[in-house]
C-alpha cells in the first residue's frame, strides 16, 4: 500500500494510516513494492499526469484506492482488496497496459517553465545533466538539479522542490505549493510528524506506536504523553540514526514550546532550512518541520 497525500488530504491520510494499522496491512515505501496505490484526498488537475505516471510504475497485480475523505477510507480499501481478487480484471489490466517508457511523460508532458537550466543540456527523457561549479577548495564539484516530489510517501501533498546540488548538499532551492485548506491540531500535527519521521528511517514499530498516539488509540505509548516514545527519539539521536536538529524540533512541537501560529514557514524560509543541508536530510527536515508549513496560494513559488 502507497500512501500519497493530496493537497487539503491530511485528514484522509491519516484516517487510511489508523484502518492499514488496524487491518495490519504493510505500506509501500515506491511503488515498485507496492500493488495498491493510495491517493488520500482529490487528485487536482495539476498533478492527474503525475498520478499517472506514477500509477504506470506500480507492477501488476495492482489497483487504486481514492478516499477524498476520512469517511471513505474504509469502503476504499474494501474495494481495493475486492480488486485486487478479481484475476480477470488483473489479466485484462495486464494485456491493456501501455508499454511506453516511462520517462517520455517527463519530456512531453513536465512544464520546465518555471526551472532556469541556463545552457544545460538536456539528457533524454529531460533529465538535466550535471553541470561543473567551483567548491569552497577550489576543485571543480558536480552541480545537478534534482527534483523532490510532488507525489512522494510520507510527504506533505502537492509539495514541490527543486534542488540545486553542489555535490550531495542542497546549495539552492525553489519552492512550489498549492493551496492546503486542511488544518489539524497541533498536538496531533506534531505526533503525525513523529510518526513520518520515524517511517523515513525505516522503523516501524515505533512509527505506528506514535501514530497510535497522534490517534489516541489506547496502548502502552498513550501514557505519560508517549514517555517512551520520546526516550526513543533521543536514543535515535544518540546513535546518529536522526540529526539532533530534527529530535530538537520534534521535542519542541511535543512540548508546544513552539507556537504554530506565529512560527509559519513560507516558501523562503522552507528554502533558506534545507539549503546548506545533505540531500539525505532533507525528506526529514520537511517531514519534521510539516506541522509549521504556512498554507500557500496554489502556484506560488520562490523566485
């Protein structure tokens, strides 16, 4: 199961979260390893292509569930397990599939308006080519633009970036956002944000422990505030599993020592944290800082 967040689709991502724990059903961390693709809240216009193009990954036997809301989670996934038994469909859907490479979406269909590339030549399939930069010691570094999401597990919905690479570090990023009209408690977007860290790093015991408490299910981690949980987190640190900004940030939006509201990342100050940072980092970094990215108009970008 790949969980995809749409833009405004936190409430139903998360209500798909706390069925697929209580049904014991694995998520998908790509969609080659998945066989079911959720896309939680409405697909916008703007990404039906990439959805698309992502769907194509997905190996067979596959099929899609599509809660807008909490509401439907349950009957989606009903419908998807129903699908996925159905061997004549799974056969028909196997004959039908476009066989077309992948990347030409990439080149046909990806508007690189909004991206300055300057004389950089274009590999096939409209991956850009690494081009060559002086490091701070004077050799010559590999510069590259790469692209992170919009569609991506454990990643706020519509989020897009573009990453100049000096390397493996982040030196310059743009930033792209539609209009999230979602809103959660904060007690609730900080424990989300524990549980998304959490899976980034592949543990997932502990990941659906802290879901439990962001969903106040009942369980030993509910108690004294998920007490174990945050030991577990500075245990992470200590071992050099997480950085120590990233447990700070969590420690503190547990704590509601940071005040949401007056802390709001826009586009520029979302740039301005992960610039500086290595490439590894940064899905955390956005994962941790989810719960304080100000809701942006639909299109908006960083110049």
């Amino acid at each position: 199961m790949l969980v995809i967040e749409m833009p405004g689709g936190t409430q139903a991502r998360m209500a798909a979260e706390r069925e697929l724990d209580r049904r014991g059903w694995p998520p998908g961390t790509a969609p080659g390893s998945a066989d079911v693709l959720l896309l939680a809240g409405s697909v916008p216009e703007e990404l039906a292509s990439a959805v698309d193009l992502l769907w194509d990954q997905l190996p067979g036997p596959r099929t899609r569930a599509c809660p807008t809301g909490p509401d439907d989670v349950v009957a989606e996934l009903d419908r998807a397990q129903a699908s996925l038994r159905d061997d004549p469909q799974q056969r028909l859907d196997a004959r039908e599939r476009d066989r077309e490479p992948a990347g030409s979406w990439v080149e046909d269909d990806m508007d690189h308006g909004d991206m300055d590339h300057g004389d950089m030549e274009m590999a096939p399939g409209g991956i850009p080519l690494a081009e060559g930069d002086d490091d701070r010691d004077g050799l010559e570094m590999d510069v590259l633009v790469h692209p992170l999401g919009p569609l991506l597990d454990h990643w706020p919905g519509g989020l897009e970036l573009h990453t100049r690479l000096h390397g493996d570090v982040v030196a310059h990023v743009e930033v792209q956002r539609p209009a999230s009209p979602t809103h959660v408690p904060a007690a609730v977007a900080a424990w989300d944000a524990v549980a998304r860290v959490l899976s980034l790093v592949g543990d997932d015991v502990w990941a659906a422990r802290a879901r439990a408490v962001r969903d106040q299910r009942p369980g030993p981690e509910l108690d004294g505030g998920g007490r174990r949980l945050r030991a577990h987190l500075t245990r992470l640190a200590q071992h050099h599993v997480l950085p120590h900004s990233v447990t700070d940030v969590l420690g503190r939006l547990l704590d509601e020592r940071i005040d949401v509201s007056t802390h709001r990342l826009d586009d520029e100050a979302l740039a301005s944290l992960l610039e500086g940072h290595d490439l590894g980092d940064v899905r955390l970094l956005v994962a941790t800082h989810a719960p304080l990215l100000e809701p942006s108009a639909a299109g908006a970008g960083r110049d």
